[in-house]
C-alpha cells in the first residue's frame, strides 16, 4: 500500500532524459519518447525543443475533417497523429498528471488518443449552465484551459454575436459544466467585451507561472487581441493588438511564453502558422512562427504538455554500482514546500509499469541538499530509476528517469570451450 504517494489533482512535470552508463563507467545521455501517466502514452518521438498539440479544421478523414498532429516548435517539424472523427473541434486542453489530452467537439468533451488521434467523447455533453442572464445551453466551446494552481479546467463558450461569451468550469471526469462553479446558483460568468466590437473569444490559456488566464479576442476572425481574464468574475483587461487575423489557438508552456496558432481566414502569409506572443503587449512574431502544412485552419493548440514544480533539480545520478546494489543521487538546489520524494523502479523506459520502491522525507532545506538512497535490484539486468518530489498540497512531480546497465549487473553464461585437435 502506497500511503506516501500524495496525489489530490493534477501537477505533474515529465522530463524523458535518459542516463546511460557504458562498459566503461562512461555517461551519455539522449532524449527519450515517454510513456508517462495512466492515460495514452505518448508514442511519438519527443525532439529537444518545445512540443506542441495542434488541431486543425480539415486535413482528417471521414466522418469527420479534424486532424490532431504534434509539432516541435524549435525545429518546425510537425508529425500527423490522426483524424479525431470529429468536424466541430476548436479547443483542446493538456491535463499533465494524466498525459490525457482533452478536446471539446461542439457541445461534449472527450479525450484524444496521442496514437491515433481517435476522439472518445465523454458520456455526457457540457449541459446548461445558470448565470446572470438565464439558463445558457452549452453548446459551442471554443476555449479550454487547465488551471496548473489547482488543476480546474476552464472553458469558454461562443454565443451569437453581438452577445458576449461566457466562462465556465467543466468537470474532465463527467464532461458537465461544474454547478456552482462561481459560487451558489451561479454556473458561468459573462467575459465582457474589451473592445464593443470584438465579442468573441476564440481560446483561452493559463499562464503556468503567476497564474493569469489570457485569451483571444476577436469578431469573426478579425480585429484580433491578447487579453486578460479574471477567472473568479470573468472580467478582461486588453493587453494589445496582436497584429495577425483569426488567431484561433492559444497556449503557454512550461516557462510561461505564450503561444498562438491561426486559421485560415486571415492574409495568406499569415494563415496556418504557430506564433510565439509578447504577453507584455500583445504582438505576435512573424519571423519566429512556425508554418503548419499537415491540415488547415488551426482551431487549437497546447504546449502545456508539462508543469513547473517548485522543486529545482540540479540532478539524478547513479552515484555508485556494486551488484546487486544501485546507489541513487539527487541534488538540489532548492525545494519550497516539500513533503518527500518518492522513487520507482521497472525494467524498461515505461512509468506506467514501474514499482515504488522507497519514500524519503524532506530535510526542509531551502539550500542545495544532497539525497542519496541504495536500491537492491530483484534480480540482474539493466533498471530504469524515477524520482518524483511530492510537495506539502499532494502534488507529485516526477523528474529525469536514468537508466543503469552496468556489466555488473548482467547475467554472464559461461559455455564450455571446445578444442579441435590440430590436423597433421
């Protein structure tokens, strides 16, 4: 029974480092694909720079035209994943503590296979929510966003124009809009316009550092702008133009850059592209964007595929090798509010078949601290090693995965050496 591993929901930061040493004692180190979480495994293989999840409008297969593709944003590589099934998908949203990616087609979330692409809608659609103008069906979501404080997924829902969108909370296990979400009676909150003219709110995302949610404003495609919402009363505050037209997708990743892609319905040049964003004023950068060719019309997008943890790794290492004992290292430079760490172990580079082996308490330092835990493998042949640092709120966040594969531990066959006489 697992009692020390506190997880109350979702914080989790994935880093696949691979740790290798050689016949030689040597280290060397490769990135690897991880196959994190008890949701679908990410199979695709990870490049070195920021991955992104992107749904474009057209480009997937019947019944429907979705396509879900990744893209590294430093190279510019974009990989087809598959076709969702869906036609109306124009928000997704990364829950990290899972590595589930969640989609909402029209009027019901569901989840996105990262093999296939293949959309599972959840049992139920989001349902009608009750607010200051009346009951609204919930039927067209164009904005989802994780909170990564507390783990709260957000959505944002188009109504007709003129009339102004609203904010919700949905439930990621039900799929219902979350009753009482901002208080008693009260299941949404108006986001007002910040321009009379620009309604609509095309995505919305969360700032994984001082938790500020932003979002895109615009009126069919047009007049677009970065803006701030208040997440407890909806209110906005414009942050600026950002120069480029149907900016539909809207992310952060993990050190807080805010991240866009666009539609089809702006200039040519600047259709089907991934931007990086001022968040300070709004501008979206041309020079640096990426295109996107695998499909068209970009809907949605996600780069806040891993949280920050409050925790600062300098390392995890094998510090020393004598069979059938391993003895693990992790140094930190820091740690604030932090609970313990826990450690796992499996034969292969998969979390989701790996054995808890041993919890270590905090010593509470808020200076470098050197851990240090010796592990007695079950039986000879190469181990891959977690470390996750659980923090005081139940949050567990696991860190590079090493592996050892010492000569030590290898199990050795000796065969008798056979000697054909020499011929005369």
């Amino acid at each position: 029974m697992k009692t020390n591993r506190l997880i109350h929901f979702p914080i989790l930061l994935v880093f696949a480092l691979a740790v290798l040493l050689s016949p030689e004692g040597q280290v060397s180190a490769r990135t690897q694909a991880s196959d994190a979480g008890t949701g679908p495994a990410r199979v695709l293989q990870q490049g070195t720079g920021q991955i992104c999840y992107a749904i474009a409008d057209a480009g997937g297969g019947p019944p429907g035209n979705d396509l879900l593709t990744q893209v590294d944003f430093d190279t510019g590589v974009e990989t087809v994943i598959g076709p969702p099934g869906t036609s109306s998908m124009e928000a997704i949203a990364f829950q990290a503590i899972t590595d589930v990616l969640f989609g909402a087609d029209a009027d019901q979330l569901g989840t996105l296979d990262l093999s296939t692409g293949a959309f599972t809608p959840l049992p139920n659609t989001f349902g009608v929510a009750n607010g200051a103008i009346g009951p609204i069906e919930i039927d067209d979501v164009d904005g989802l966003a994780f909170d990564p404080a507390d783990g709260t997924l957000f959505g944002s829902n188009r109504r007709r124009r003129p009339t102004e969108d609203v904010l919700i909370k949905i439930d990621p296990a039900t799929g219902l809009v979350v009753a009482n979400g901002f208080g008693p009676g009260v299941d949404y909150v108006l986001i007002p316009k910040v321009v009379d003219a620009l309604p609509d709110i095309d995505d919305i995302s969360i700032d994984p550092i001082d938790g500020q949610m932003y979002a895109i404003s615009n009126s069919g495609g047009a007049g677009d702008r970065l803006v701030k919402i208040d997440k407890t009363t909806g209110a906005t505050t414009d942050v600026g133009p950002l120069g480029v037209n149907d900016m539909e997708g809207l992310t952060f990743d993990t050190m807080g850059n805010v991240m866009g892609t666009t539609g089809k319905d702006g200039p040519a040049a600047t259709n089907n592209r991934l931007y990086r964003i001022d968040k300070a004023t709004g501008v979206a950068f041309f020079d640096t964007s990426k295109p996107l060719t695998a499909g068209s019309d970009y809907e949605g997008v996600d780069c806040l595929t891993e949280w920050p943890t409050a925790v600062e790794m300098v390392y995890f290492q094998v510090e020393e090798i004598a069979a059938p004992q391993v003895t693990l290292a992790w140094l930190l430079a820091s740690e604030i509010d932090n609970y313990g760490f826990n450690l796992y172990r499996a034969r292969e580079n998969n979390r989701q078949k790996a054995e808890w082996i041993h919890f270590e308490p905090s010593r509470g330092s808020s200076g470098e601290q050197l851990y240090t835990y010796t592990d007695t493998v079950p039986s000879l042949g190469g181990w891959w090693y977690w470390v996750a640092d659980v923090n005081t709120s139940g949050f567990e966040t696991f860190h590079q995965p090493i592996s050892v594969n010492d000569p030590s531990l290898m199990l050795h066959i000796y065969l008798p050496l056979t000697l054909k006489p020499a011929q005369p």
